[in-house]
C-alpha cells in the first residue's frame, strides 16, 4: 500500500510496506536494519492515528456513498450529484463531456469506480483495526460494485466504460430535449479518460472477462 523512502545515510532506496507497515515480501534482504527498525516504530504510531480517527474515515465514506448513489439503482450505481449541462465541479474533471440532458437517474464511471476502490480501502483498514465485521461488509459491497460497473457501464459494441443516463426515448419529431417515449438507457456518446477509470484505480480482477 505505501513505499517508505529512509535517508540517504542509511542506505536504502526504499522499502515497500503493506497496511500495518510490515514490509512486503519484495524487500531486499540486505534492507538497512535502521530504516527496518524505524518502520516498526512508526507502525505503532500508524495505527494509533487510525484508530483515534476511525469515526471521520466513516463519516466520510458514509458521505460519498449516501449523497452520490444514483436514484436509479440506489445500492449498485453511482453519479456526481449536482453537476449542470455545463459544469461538473463535483468530480473535479469539469471539463469531461457526460450526458447532455442531466438526470438524477444517470451513472459515471469515474465515482463508481471510486466507490469499489474506497469499499476496498475501507475493509483493508478495518481488517487492520479489529473491525472484522463491517471490513467483510465492505469488501462484499466492492465485489458487487464490480459487477455493476460492467452490468451498467461496458459498451458491448464500442468496447468501453462510459457513462449512461436513463431518459425517455426519443419519438419522431422529437429530440432529446423533450423526448417523450418509454425509459431507456442511453450511453454519453465520448470515450475518453474517465473511460480509464476502472483500469486507473485498479478495480478490474484479473479474471474480468469483456466481450
């Protein structure tokens, strides 16, 4: 999860550590006993600041995931609430094309892909912290999200991860604007780097089969 760089002085480039600091299986042998002895101490004081502030690691996990879920698929879909047909100031990519007719029924990869990745944080660090019960409960919601991400987000035909919007279709004589026919999903019509988004945060198991 983390490479902690020692000083020059102690001559190690660096030391790849795992949750609760312990160094991962990829560290050198020969690893300066200084720069070891200083990961142990530190991974007490780790812990603690953790555990000091667990209920603000929730709280804001408990935020994303209450304010951002989508109204149409409440427990598996996510988008950007409060974004407009111009701006997308939530997402910090405002300049990211979505769907043009704004809809609360709508998902972006981008926070859901944040979401499985956040899921996953938070059941790594409850498992470190003693929270075995909501860390099993976290990592079953990522596995979910998963699923979703690629039930709701693959194109089949363009081979990629893209935004959706559930909206009327359109009927002859009308466009999307006011379009009046039954709901449907409908795919943003762009591909680009939010379409990188699962493969960016790392959230696609090597075992994701797309067609």
């Amino acid at each position: 999860l983390a490479k902690v760089v020692c000083d020059a002085a102690d001559d190690v480039a660096a030391v790849e550590v795992d949750a609760d600091g312990t160094p991962m299986n990829n560290a050198n042998d020969d690893d300066d006993d200084a720069c070891q002895s200083r990961l142990s101490a530190t991974r007490g004081k780790v812990k603690n600041f953790l555990d000091n502030n667990w209920h603000l690691l929730v709280l804001n996990f408990e935020w994303y995931r209450l304010t951002q879920r989508s109204p149409h698929d409440e427990e598996a879909s996510f988008r950007w609430a409060g974004r407009t047909p111009q701006h997308n100031l939530p997402s910090g990519l405002d300049d990211y094309p979505r769907y043009p007719n704004v809809t609360e029924h709508e998902g972006h990869v981008d926070i859901h892909s944040w979401m499985i990745r956040l899921n996953e944080i938070m059941s790594e660090l409850g498992q470190l912290l003693g929270h075995a019960e909501q860390a099993q409960q976290w990592q079953e919601t990522a596995v979910r999200l998963k699923q979703s991400l690629n039930a709701y987000h693959w194109h089949d035909v363009r081979h990629a991860y893209q935004d959706y919007a559930m909206v009327p279709q359109v009927l002859e004589g009308e466009d999307w604007s006011n379009a009046s026919g039954p709901i449907h999903k409908v795919f943003a019509d762009h591909i680009g780097y939010v379409s990188a988004f699962p493969f960016l945060l790392q959230v696609l198991d090597a075992s994701t089969s797309m067609n």
